[in-house]
C-alpha cells in the first residue's frame, strides 16, 4: 500500500511539474522611461537600464572643437537619485529579487543608476567594460559585474536564453566623442567634495565601446517567444566593423544576423528599438519583427516624475511598419506594461505600480501638443538621444502640466 501511495504521489507531482512546463510561455515588458524596462518572463526578473535619476542639461557644455558634441563635458559632478530609485524599486517589484541588471552602453541616462539598482537588489549587472568600472567606482564588487563584448550565449534557466550583440550608438561623424567606440580603462574617480561623478560623454560616462543589445528566446514545450532590445542605433555605419583598441567587434547588422543563426530564428515576435525609419529599414530584414516598441523617445532631461512631457509621434517609421505588416505599439505613459503572447500583444495600463508613483494610467494631452510634435526625440535628427531636440513649449498643453 506504501508503495502504491509513492507511485501514485510521484504520477500526480510529474503531470502537474509537465503541465507547469507545458504552459504558454509569456513576456512582461513595462517601459519605465528613456530606454528602461523592466522584463519579468515567468519568475524571472530583468530590468534594462534603470535611469530614474535626471541629470541635468545645465551643466553640460559642448566639445569646442565638434559643437555637435554637447554632451562632452560638465561644469560639475552630480549624484545618484538613491530616494526615487527606491521608490520605484518598492512600487514596482516589492520584495521580488531582481534577477539580472542589463545595461546597453555606459552613458549617463544608460548606466547612472545600474550600480544603485545592484547594490539595493544584490542584481548582478550584465554590460560592456566601461559599465562594470563606473560600477566598481560605486562600491559594486567586480564579481557582480560581468563585462560582455558581444556574442556571448548566456542561459537565465528556466527556458531563456540571452544572446549579446554588439551594436552602435547614435549619430555619426559630426559628433564623433559620443558616437564612436569608447572605452574607459579604469574606475571614475567621485568628487571629493559631492562623491559625484562627472555625466560627460567625454568624462566618466563614454558609451563603452558602442553599444550593447540583447536577443531574448523563451523556449516551451508549448511555443517559442523572441525579443530583441538596442537602446541605441545609427544608420550611418550598422553595417561598418566596430573596433575598439584594435579589436574588431564585427559589424552590428552582421553580429545580429549571427544571434538570429545561432537562436534558429528567421524572426522576431517583438523589437525594443530606436532611431526611427532609417534604422527600421536596416534592422527589419534582419529580424523581420511582428512588432515593434519605441524607446528611448521622451528627451533626456524632462522630470521623471511628470510623466512623459509629450506624446509619440513619429509618421515615417509608422508607415514604413505599417507597409512591413508589422505592429507599432507606442507607449503613452510611463509604466506601461505590455504582455507579449504566441498570439501578440496585449497592453495593461499597470495602475497599481502607477498609483503607488503617482502616475495616471494614460497621459492625456491638447491637440495643441499632439500637433506641436512632429517627430519625438529619437527621430528628429536620426538620432535617439535626443541630439539637436527641441520639445515643445509646455505653455501649449495645460493637460500635460497637470496631468500625471
């Protein structure tokens, strides 16, 4: 009889451990500004970026000798956000562990608050040299950062697989300290007086060798879901070698084509992308997506806690997506979340993480603003971070000043 029990007792654990496996895999992709997102595949946790801080545009000044440049330098140090960063940990995961910190490049509204984010989760961060030593700078111990430079196959278990591929930043020639490959070679120094760090992209923050992406695959017994996340791009050398100190990375269009091979994919069900329709037409026949999310649109400097200050528009990429037969999914508001199924995409407007900020569910704006945007931050010079950007004058909406 004992042994009847444990037969009996070791069935029923396998049909219900095979039918846990066999259930539809699903993604959760929640845009928390910029270029942040949060992704919870399962149990798994991911957050991408994480910038909550805002560095401030007074106290950049240009390169003299490429004004284009107008990130290169500080007037002064500035510090990390720790207070909001850790509201909006408690608002969005509570006690939840954050599995993994991904950082794209090692700018400032990339890679400022990815230390912080470590240290309040214990969260190992995944990102390029620059990264991992603005992080040791901030009390991070080396082994909770690991350095990738690009065609790494890294398994989170449970069915997920993470490819890195090595990819460019925006912009081109004309503003070449922000744009080219560049690496920093030891840890930033803090400001003695503040312990803050100087945000220059020609200071502690360079891009860190161009840029990072990832290609995500969910397997199950049951289907298989694909995403791919850049939180930058330029047309200007996608299909040009990166090199760095002498070491050729390969180009980006080809690195992706290399991670699509490797994944046995012919293509994507959703692209986490920026750089409008030029990098669209590069990008689309690589990993030909089902649909498609903007990021990295809403400026640099405008208030986290404000929302976002205008709303997406961009009416070249929509019809080149549209001519493509591929879903564009805008975000109105920040904490959007978004579920990613075999059968699409559906959207939740999230309202108990956006009550807990303060956030409405959906940011209402006058027609007055919605016709004052022609096109949003990471398409108005073919660029996505918001290089020659002009927002529009709030005075316009009153909507968006009173509406968060």
């Amino acid at each position: 009889m004992t042994r009847k029990i444990i037969a009996l007792t070791a069935l029923a654990f396998s049909l219900v451990s095979g039918a846990l496996l066999a259930a539809p895999p699903s993604v959760e992709m929640t845009w928390m500004s910029v270029a942040s997102w949060y992704f919870k595949i399962g149990d798994k946790r991911v957050l991408m970026d994480g910038y909550i801080t805002r560095v401030p545009e007074a106290i950049f000044t240009p390169s003299p000798v490429f004004p284009k440049d107008m990130y290169t330098y500080t007037k002064a140090p500035y510090g990390v956000d720790s207070v909001s960063i850790s509201k909006v940990r408690d608002a969005m995961m509570g006690s939840d562990k954050l599995d993994l910190m991904l950082v794209g490049h090692s700018h400032w509204d990339h890679s400022w608050d990815a230390p912080e984010w470590s240290k309040l989760t214990g969260a190992k961060i995944i990102g390029g040299q620059s990264t991992c030593l603005q992080a040791e700078s901030q009390a991070v111990k080396r082994t909770q950062c690991r350095s990738v430079s690009g065609g790494e196959k890294i398994d989170l278990s449970d069915g997920i697989t993470m490819r890195v591929v090595r990819f460019n930043h925006s912009g081109d020639a004309s503003n070449p300290i922000q744009h080219f490959a560049r690496e920093l070679y030891r840890p930033p120094v803090p400001d003695a007086a503040t312990g803050g760090y100087r945000a220059g992209v020609g200071e502690d923050f360079p891009n860190g060798g161009g840029n990072r992406a990832f290609l995500f695959t969910v397997d199950n017994p049951e289907g298989k879901l694909s995403f791919f996340v850049n939180n930058s791009a330029s047309p200007f050398d996608l299909d040009k070698d990166i090199i760095v100190d002498g070491a050729n990375f390969g180009s980006p269009l080809s690195n992706l084509a290399a991670a699509m091979k490797d994944a046995g994919l012919t293509q994507v069900d959703a692209w986490i992308g920026t750089g409008g329709r030029a990098v669209a037409e590069l990008v689309v026949p690589v990993i030909r997506p089902k649909a498609y999310f903007p990021s990295h649109w809403d400026g640099l400097f405008n208030s986290f806690w404000a929302g976002t200050p205008y709303p997406y528009k961009d009416e070249p990429l929509r019809d080149y997506l549209s001519s493509r037969k591929i879903q564009l999914v805008p975000e109105t508001q920040y904490f959007d979340k978004f579920i990613l199924t075999q059968a699409g995409v559906t959207t939740d407007v999230n309202h108990a993480v956006k009550r807990k900020l303060g956030f409405s569910d959906t940011k209402r704006f006058s027609a007055a603003m919605v016709d004052a945007v022609s096109q949003v931050a990471s398409t108005s010079v073919g660029d996505d971070c918001g290089e020659g950007f002009n927002a529009p004058n709030p005075w316009i909406d009153m909507f968006a000043l009173m509406d968060r």
